[in-house]
C-alpha cells in the first residue's frame, strides 16, 4: 500500500529528525516513560543512570577537593644526607707538569635523599639557595680563603661541588649552606618567634599563626573590627596601642629575617694514615609530595574524558535507535487494529504538513461548506472589516 509504504519512510527517515540528530543525541539520556512502561527490565538501565549521576557529582567534588589543595604547599619531610669528603695528591718532584710537582688536596660535597622513591633522582644542587666554603684565612689569605656559588635563573643544576687547593696541611673549613625554601621562608625576630612559637616558616603561615594569637587572646576591637587592641606584648614588637588589620603584612617586613644556613665545621685532612676522610650528616628537607604530581595528571588527564564521551555518544544513539523503533511499532499496532481510520487520519496529517510546507493559507474543504460561516468568529470578522473600510 502506498500508504503505508510512505509512513515507513517518513518514520526511518525524518528530515526534521536527521537535521537535528547531533542536538537531540547529546540532549538526554533518560528513557520516556512511554518505553519505560512498555518494557519493565528497562528500570535496571534507569538505576544505572541514577548511580552514574551522583557517581559524576562525588567526582566533580573530588576534582574541586584536589584543585583546592594543589593551590597549597604540598611538602614532604624528607632526610637529605651530606657527604663532605676529601682526598690528597702529595708534590712528585719528578713530575714534568707544574700541578703535580706541589701538593694538593680536592674537597667534595655531595648528596642524596635517603629513601628517595622517585624514578628521577634530583640533583643535589637543587636543594640549596648557597653554598659557602670558608678556609683558614691564614693558610689562603684574605682574598682567596672564600669558596661561593650562589643560585641565578641560568643556574645549571650538579651532583656535587669540588674545591681544589695547594696545600700539604690539615685545613680547617666552615661550610655555610642555605637551603632553598620554596615557598620562601623567613626566621622570626626573637620576640615574636617567643611569642608564637615559631621559629622559621613561610609567611603565609606566620601570618595564620599571627591571626590565632589575636583571636585566642580577643585582641580583635568590638567596635571597629578592623583594628587590633595591641596587648603589652604586640605594643613592644609593633610600638603602637592600636594597629589595623591591612598594616600587619607591612609591619611583619621588618620582623622577618633571612633563615639561618646550616653551619658545618670539617677538617680537611692531608695525612694518608688517616682513613677516616668522609664525613656524613643528615638535613632535613623539605620535597614536593609525590602525591601532588599524580593529582595534576588526574587533573590534566583526557584519555577517561575521551573514553566517556564516547561511550555517552553511544548510549545516545541507543536511546535514539530505541525512540525511532517505538514510532514504528506505535505505526503497526495502530495500523492492524484500524486500517481505514488510521490511513485516514495520516492523510489528514500529510495535507496539514503540506499546507505548511507550501504556505497556503486556510482549509478549502471546509471553507467550501455554509456552517464555515456562521461560527462566532465569523461575526467579529465582518465587523473588523467593515470598520477598517
């Protein structure tokens, strides 16, 4: 039957449908309740998709969570082991060079983390902001018993530092190291560190520390908020009665001072029936949490987000594959129970789309009857029109 033929085109292959295929399969994947109750089993889908929903929004709170704590210092405390050691070339007057006709001694210091469990070793310049090697201004004089390398944006980063010097006697050394802190820190002036209980640490929290001795002690004004009533401890750090929340971060420049270097005395021994040239110490250190790195990449990562969209493009074709068989099985079932009302009901709706398709205006079919007229619109019409004449 041509009818039917046309139907079944129209309800594989709707234009609007195919035009609008992306829009409508990225829309929804909830099933309609129309399919629901024809097929009772569907309801495990439903379920699942419920799970997936707040599956996504405890994900969406871990990935806020984690962006959260990837703004703070993640830090570790680790053991960072110095080894300061030495070793000496005794003078070889038959030597035909001059470096070997005089004696000489070489200082190394060098490093690693105990423990370290990254693949990537890091190097042990990387630690520190200075090094120092102060010699026995006697035995070198005052203007080469100094040994110093600082840190600078081009500075190429080494396993160990050497220092090499003439010399056939015990030398005594001072090793000054300062470690690089990141973020800075800063040691406190005497009075404050008593007063908070810090020694060292980074502004951020100083500040914190500095805030909890306003609110434990209700240093806070109750009328002006933003001003601090300065006990006898703050008027002697600050040296004022009354100071304002904004002028602590300015006030506190000038109680922060550049942390203490860690200070090392060594011998630099020159005699060959000593054995014991190597000296060990252990610092403590602070390195990057393992753990924030796998936290980017969770972060950074695409390769699940691609995964996902995938399989939710596919779900939404299923959805629209399973939306387009319901249409033709509403067709079928409508068309055995009634073929001629059904077939007539779809010409109906053919010629309606077909007076929209092609712009023409009003129903001949009806227009052609007398009771067309005498309908209440019919009244308010004439009347329109004889009063726009």
């Amino acid at each position: 039957m041509p009818g039917r033929q046309m139907d079944m085109r129209d309800a594989q292959s709707d234009p609007t449908l195919g035009s609008n295929t992306k829009r409508r399969k990225m829309a929804d994947k909830i099933l309609p309740q129309r399919i629901r109750e024809l097929v009772p089993e569907s309801q495990a889908y439903m379920d699942l998709l419920a799970f997936e929903r707040k599956l996504d929004q405890t994900i969406m709170r871990k990935r806020v969570d984690i962006q959260e704590a990837l703004k703070r210092p993640m830090k570790q405390k680790r053991k960072l082991r110095l080894y300061i050691s030495n070793t000496f070339n005794p003078a070889k007057p038959d030597a035909e060079d001059s470096d070997g006709s005089i004696a000489s001694w070489e200082l190394r210091v060098e490093g690693k983390l105990l423990d370290d469990p990254a693949k990537v070793k890091r190097k042990f310049s990387s630690f520190f902001k200075s090094l120092v090697i102060e010699l026995d201004k006697d035995l070198y004089g005052p203007d080469n018993h100094l040994v110093e390398w600082h840190r600078t944006p081009t500075t190429q980063e080494t396993d160990g530092f050497q220092v090499k010097r003439p010399g056939d006697v015990n030398v005594r050394c001072t090793l000054l190291l300062m470690l690089d802190y990141q973020p800075p820190q800063f040691k406190l002036d005497p009075r404050l560190a008593r007063l908070l209980g810090i020694h060292t640490q980074t502004r951020s929290c100083i500040i914190q520390a500095l805030w909890q001795y306003i609110k434990t002690n209700k240093l806070q004004d109750s009328h002006d908020k933003e001003y601090i009533n300065c006990d006898k401890y703050f008027q002697q750090i600050f040296d004022c009665l009354r100071l304002k929340f904004s002028d602590i971060p300015q006030r506190l420049t000038n109680l922060l001072l550049p942390p203490d270097p860690i200070v090392i005395n060594h011998v630099i021994s020159v005699d060959p029936n000593d054995q014991k040239k190597t000296a060990c110490y252990d610092i403590d250190v602070e390195v990057e949490d393992p753990l924030k790195a796998q936290m980017s990449n969770f972060l950074l990562s695409t390769a699940n987000q691609q995964e996902i969209a995938s399989l939710d493009n596919k779900i939404h074709e299923t959805i629209e594959s399973i939306n387009q068989l319901k249409i033709q099985r509403d067709f079928m079932l409508s068309f055995s129970r009634d073929p001629k009302g059904y077939i007539q009901d779809w010409l109906k709706s053919q010629s309606r789309d077909l007076k929209l398709m092609t712009d023409v205006v009003g129903n001949p079919e009806e227009e052609r009857r007398a009771e067309f007229y005498y309908q209440p619109w019919s009244q308010e019409a004439v009347s329109r029109y004889f009063y726009c004449k």
